[in-house]
C-alpha cells in the first residue's frame, strides 16, 4: 500500500511540474499583417511594416516611433517569423508584411 501511495505520489508530482513548465513556455504571439502603397520600396515597405507595431500594441507601437521606425524592429517583442512581398502598381510600389510577434 506504501509503494502504491509514493509511486502515486511521484506521478503527480512529474504532472505538476511538466504542467508548470510547458505553462513557463508558453508565449503570447500574434500573426499580424500591413499592407502599403508608396512611391519608393523602401517607404512602402516601412510604412506596410509600421501596421504591425500599431495594430499590434499602442506601447510597441510608440517605441517603434521613438526607436528610429527600423524595419524588423519591435522594443520588447520577439519576432518569429518575418515575410515581405512588393509590386509595382497604384502609385509606385505596393507591399505586403506578414509578421509573428510574441511578447517577451
């Protein structure tokens, strides 16, 4: 009866901690995409990737700002994944930024 006990004992214990660790793990991401029209590449593509900081966090938004408007840039964010698409056509360049970003 002891053994059964501690051996149930231990179970509970390896499923408390596994529970705990995956929960310490376990991080806020969102997909966000923008999308941009200008005359330049380079400005529609910081104009298409500025929809993500501001769709994202007013926060993360404002340090982008601060911080130099930096494509790829995110003050206290990570960026997972990062894809970028342009064409011509409208008024110059159109671009697309697809973004995952999870908070640190």
């Amino acid at each position: 009866m002891l053994k059964r006990t501690v051996i149930h004992a231990l179970a509970v214990a390896a499923l408390a901690i596994a529970a705990s660790s995956s929960a310490a793990f376990a991080q806020d991401c969102y997909d966000k995409a923008g999308e941009a029209t200008a005359s330049s590449r380079d400005e529609a593509l910081k104009l298409a990737y500025e929809a993500v900081p501001k769709a994202t966090d007013q926060r993360l938004w404002q340090a982008w700002l601060a911080g130099g408007r930096r494509i790829g840039d995110a003050p206290g964010w990570t960026i997972r994944k990062m894809t970028s698409q342009c064409s011509a056509g409208g008024a110059g360049q159109n671009c697309r930024v697809m973004v995952t970003l999870c908070r640190l």
